[in-house]
C-alpha cells in the first residue's frame, strides 16, 4: 500500500513536470483522470486568479510611460498561458493535501453535522466552499492559520512557483524588448504627416525590476490559491462521505 502511494506521487510529480516545463496537454489530463479517480471527485476547476491580479500590477508597473497599454498587453500576452498551467498545478496539489488531510476533514465534518441535519448532507453537492456559516468559519480560521504555520507545505508550493518562474517566465521578460511591437508615432509639421518609431527600449536593469514585481504578485496569488484549493479539498472530501 505504501509503495502504490509512492509510485502514484512519483507519477502525479512527473505528470506536473511535463505539463509546466513542456506544455504537454496529454500530461494534464492524465493528471487530472489520476485524481479524479483517487479522490472520487469531478471539481477540479481553478478560477485562474493569478493573470487577474497580474493585470493590475502590469497597470501599476507601467504607469510612468507613455506606452503603458502596450507594455502591459505585450507581457499579458506573452505569459498568460503560462501563468494559468502554473496556477493549475498548484491548484491540483493543494487540492490533494487538503482531500488527504484526515485530521481537518474530521474537524470540518463534526462542524457540519451540528449545523446541518445528516438527511440534508446526503443530498448536498457542496458544503462551505464560499457560503460558510459561524461552525465552519471556526474551523476555517484555524485552518488559515495552520496553512501559515505549516512551513513544509508552504515551502513546497513556493518552491515550485519560484523554481517555474525563473525557468519560464524570466527569460519571457528579459526578452520583452524583443516581442514589443514598435509604436508608430505621427508628427504634424506643416501639413506633413511624418511617421517616427517610438523608442520603447527597456533597460536590463527595470527589466529586472518588473521582473520582481511579477514574480512577487505571482507568489502571493500562488499562495492565496494554495489555501482556497486546500479549503476546497477539505470541503469535497466531507461530501464524499455522504454521497
């Protein structure tokens, strides 16, 4: 039993690999019909969050130029699908610790059952996912506070956001001066129309600047999606108990 669990992770890691480093389709929907079928479960579906705030930050990133638009859509491009596989990976496995994690499954059950009549449970689809009463919003707290105390964990979901980052998404913005399409900029002198290209160059040094700031505002949405998923995890193993 224990060696089917470690030949199943070994699996689960290598399946992640090639989805995040090799884009590989094949690899994530033969992850995601390994968990579905572990875990007995049909929900697992991320909100892509991360690209979400990222654009708010490309906004802020880029206030002081007159380019702004463009810098902003030019990365959003050129790093949304990669952001969302990597989003989807750390989903996937937050989801798994919390589905796993016997001890908070049994707490958030115990909350359940003094809340909610055991006849209804068996006819529930979700549980506190987002609508949480008083009972769960105890247990969910602790949880949180768990999550930011279980350093092992959390070191682990940020070492795959770090170690992705710097493999995929770095190179990505040190190349921006390569993939920003030229503005064309229009003069009018004397009723001449004349076209000059805007200079839209950027240092290695502000590169390494956004660069930071992306990978800072990716950590922190990791993180955030880390603890939904866990959450969620939780939750979905509780209902499977009743259904």
């Amino acid at each position: 039993m224990i060696q089917e669990a470690k030949n199943s992770m070994t699996l689960q890691k290598g399946l992640e690999y090639r989805f995040l480093y090799h884009d590989d389709p094949t690899s994530i929907h033969l992850l995601l019909d390994l968990l579905e079928n572990d875990m007995k479960i049909k929900r697992l579906k991320p909100k892509y969050m991360c690209m979400k705030s990222l654009k708010r930050s490309l906004g802020r990133i880029f206030a002081h130029r007159e380019d702004k638009h463009e810098m902003a859509s030019a990365i959003y491009k050129s790093i949304n699908n990669d952001i969302n596989r990597l989003e989807l990976a750390i989903y996937l496995e937050s989801y798994a610790f919390g589905y796993k994690d016997l001890q908070w499954v049994n707490m958030l059950e115990a909350a359940a059952i003094k809340s909610i009549p055991i006849e209804e449970l068996y006819n529930r689809n979700v549980l506190f996912h987002t609508n949480i009463n008083n009972e769960a919003m105890v247990v969910k707290n602790r949880l949180l506070v768990y999550l930011d105390a279980d350093k092992e964990k959390g070191k682990r979901i940020k070492k795959i956001a770090y170690t992705y980052c710097e493999r995929v998404i770095k190179d990505k913005i040190f190349a921006l001066n390569n993939t920003v399409d030229r503005q064309l900029a229009f003069d009018l002198n004397q009723s001449i129309i004349k076209i000059k290209e805007e200079d839209s160059y950027i240092s290695r040094q502000e590169l390494g600047k956004i660069y930071g700031r992306i990978y800072m505002s990716c950590i922190k949405s990791m993180y955030r999606i880390y603890k939904e998923a866990y959450w969620f995890g939780i939750n979905d193993k509780v209902i499977s108990r009743y259904s």
